[in-house]
C-alpha cells in the first residue's frame, strides 16, 4: 500500500528543531537568567562569611556547602554565571565579527591578500592558543579586560580563516557572477550576496567558541590572571577549593560541575544548529 502521508511527515520532520538545539538551547536561557537574576535566584550573599559556618558540609541550609570562610558555595556558583557568560560572549564576539570581515574580504579578494594572510595563521597556529593567551595576559597584567584583548588579538584567525574559504566557493557560483556583470559594488556583493551564504560554519563554531572561553576564563581565574578574588568566578572557586580536596571538596567540585553543563549547552546548540542548517540546506 502506498503511503500518502509520507511528504506530509517529511515536511513536519523537517520543521521540528534538533534535540541538541532544543537541550542546549534550554541550559543556555536557564543560563542567562541566572546570569542576569543572579541575587533572585541565590540564597545568600555570595561574599558574605560566617565564620560560624566554616567548611561545613552540604546541609538543607547550605545545599553546596561552604568554604573557608564560610561563605555559600551554591550562592558563589549561581552569581559565577554573571562574570562566567560574560567572559564567553565578550572574548568571542569580536573575534567573530573581526574575523568575519576580514575572511570575507581575503576570500574575495584572493590573491596577495590569502598569501598574507596565511602568513598570519600559520604565524598564529605555530604556537598554542592558551600559551599565546597567558603570554599576552601576563604582559598586559591580570583580569578580565586584559583577557578579552588577549582573546581578541589571537582568536579572530580562525573565524577569519572559515570564512575566507566558503567565500572562496561562494564567489565562483553563479549568482556572484550574475552580481557582477549587473554592476554591484565588491562591498554589495560580499557583505549582501556572499556573507550571509557563508557565515553559517562561523556561527555554529562560535557557539563552541562560547564553551571553550569559558573553560579559558576558568583556567585563567584559576591561574590568577583572570577575575580577580574575591570575586565568584568558578576558576577562581576552584582555586580557592585546592587546597581542601581531602576534606572539602564540594568547594571546587560544584563549580566545576557549573563548567561543565554550561559548556555542555553551547556545546549542544552549536551540534544543533548545524544539524539544523544542514536540514534546511
């Protein structure tokens, strides 16, 4: 027998978003709000101490724990997420839209251009980003300004060199050559025609871009050339928990839990999204 509804459960499939988008999706907003609601959703003052309560197990009334100055674990956790989606917006949006400009005219323009250029990233990708980052941080002095420079000098390559080839195959369809005999200017036809064709695998790499200067933020706050103490910033909570593994180890596992499913969720919406765009495609 013939299965009429077949096209019709095709198109409804094509139309229902990806898991991974959807669960990603979810952590994130649950993220954000937190990062912007943080003192409605936390139970105490994150810098307040209770020597009374110093390193006091997980209890009803403190469901992480404390520290070593008695401080709420759970309140520190939850206003991390303010300085923590901070860092992985700021230390990726301008490499983003740097390095999208500047892949889009390299890869338009060819020539000299991609032969500077990839002078430039074989430059960068010779030594190890995180080196280059703590090398640049440490020149400039701690904090986080410093680290969205540092991000910034070396991160935007590798958006620019994603973006440099797909404009690359964009130029030598069909359409680009149709703009070009109707008259259009080179800007018209990159940043109207080409761009918004190839800007695809940039977005979905920015989204684990997210997740990875979140882990880079941890690791500098932990190192101390990141968010400063006391501020609550999960690198800097597991820093301050080192030293009490043995005895307190809620103070550097819970925020390093919070590292993780946040990643997880720019991790998923990125798979999601390219899932997505692939459908449509």
């Amino acid at each position: 027998m013939t299965d009429v509804t077949t096209p019709m459960m095709a198109a409804r499939r094509r139309r229902v978003l990806p898991r991974p988008l959807i669960f990603g999706a979810t952590i994130l907003l649950a993220s954000a709000v937190v990062a912007v609601f943080p003192a409605q959703v936390a139970p105490y003052d994150p810098n307040a101490f209770d020597y009374g309560a110093l390193l006091q197990a997980p209890t009803s009334a403190h469901p992480m724990g404390t520290d070593n100055f008695g401080r709420d674990v759970l309140s520190r956790v939850l206003h991390a997420y303010t300085i923590d989606m901070q860092i992985a917006f700021f230390a990726t949006v301008f490499p983003f839209l740097f390095g999208t400009v500047v892949g889009a005219l390299v890869g338009y323009a060819g020539g000299w251009a991609e032969v500077i250029f990839g002078r430039i990233v074989d430059a960068v990708i010779t030594f190890p980003f995180l080196v280059l980052v703590i090398a640049i941080v440490s020149v400039l002095g701690p904090g986080l300004v410093n680290m969205y420079i540092a991000v910034g000098v070396v991160g935007w390559v590798f958006y620019a060199r994603i973006i440099a080839a797909e404009v690359r195959v964009q130029k030598r369809l069909d359409y680009a050559d149709a703009g070009r005999a109707m008259g259009y200017t080179h800007a018209r036809i990159i940043f109207v025609h080409l761009l918004p064709n190839a800007i695809t695998p940039a977005i979905v790499y920015w989204m684990t871009d997210m997740a990875l200067a979140i882990l880079l933020g941890s690791s500098l706050g932990y190192l101390g050339l990141g968010a400063q103490p006391p501020a609550a910033e999960w690198g800097v909570q597991i820093a301050d928990g080192k030293n009490f593994m043995a005895t307190a180890w809620w103070i550097s596992v819970f925020p390093g839990l919070a590292i993780v499913l946040t990643g997880l969720g720019f991790s998923l919406t990125g798979d999601g999204l390219a899932e997505l765009l692939r459908t449509k495609r």
